[in-house]
C-alpha cells in the first residue's frame, strides 16, 4: 500500500471510464487508486473533459486487491461472461490473470479482471461495464463456483 499527502492533476478523457490493458504485462503494474475530489480547474462539457486536482488517499496494486477484501460468492458477474456470444468475447490469460472483454462494436461491452491464486481459486478483482450514457465499476473480490469460471471461454 502507498499513501500520499501529495495533491496530482489528472486529465480526464471521453470513454476513459474502463481499464483496459495495452498488453497483458501492463496488468502486473497496474493498480487502483482512491482519491479524493478536490476542484475542478477546468472543463468542456462539449468534449466530456476536464482537469481536476484530486489528494491520492490510498493505492493497491491489482495483485494484492483479494488480499485487500473479503472474497464474495456470487456466480452472475461469471455467467455474464460464459453466456457471451464469441463474435464479441475475448480472453486473454497471462501469468495469474485472466482478462475477459465482450465488446459489443464499442457501443457496449463488459469487462474483468480474475486473479488466479495459488490455491487454486478464481478471484474476479475487476469488473466493468460500459453502454452510451453510462459506465459502472467494481473494484474487490467475487469468487464462483469453479465450473462457470472453468467454462469461460470454452
């Protein structure tokens, strides 16, 4: 975990609402930052950008996320996933990871993040949804029955 009392500016682009890999050894280094909200400098509603100051309260790198919180059971984010029409599903699998996408032409689409423990067990850590007028995060730790996560992709 890194704390910081440093205040950063961050540009905030149209459509960034869903993180998305460049390669697969970018998830390694990647993590989840919380901030807090501290003033918008500018703004073009026209262009859904802005800059704005935020105070970087806490930072957790994506493979101590399970660590971070509790591990919930819940088998529909998985089953989003299994049910995917494979002209738009992906899988991508590198090291402990395994990154899902269903990507419905750019309009609508889905994502997540699962971090293969060494136990054997298949933690989803990311998960993200996007359409038209709205995007929606989760950041923590779903796990499921390990015949839907197994099936994935299939």
């Amino acid at each position: 975990m890194i704390n910081s009392d440093k205040e950063i500016h961050i540009f905030n682009e149209k459509n960034s609402y869903c993180w998305r890999p460049v390669t697969p050894e970018e998830i390694d280094k990647s993590a989840v930052v919380k901030c807090s909200f501290i003033k918008i400098f500018s703004q073009d509603p026209k262009k859904e950008t802005a800059w704005i100051q935020v105070k970087i309260m806490d930072v957790i790198p994506l493979y101590e996320l399970c660590n971070r919180f509790p591990a919930e059971r819940c088998d529909k984010y998985f089953d989003l996933f299994n049910n995917a029409d494979n002209k738009y599903f992906s899988k991508i699998e590198y090291g402990n990871w395994i990154y899902y996408i269903i990507n419905y032409e750019g309009d609508w689409g889905y994502m997540a993040l699962v971090y293969k423990h060494n136990s054997g067990s298949k933690h989803m850590v990311l998960y993200g949804e996007w359409h038209f007028h709205f995007s929606n995060a989760f950041c923590g730790n779903i796990i499921s029955n390990e015949y839907i996560v197994r099936n994935i992709g299939v």
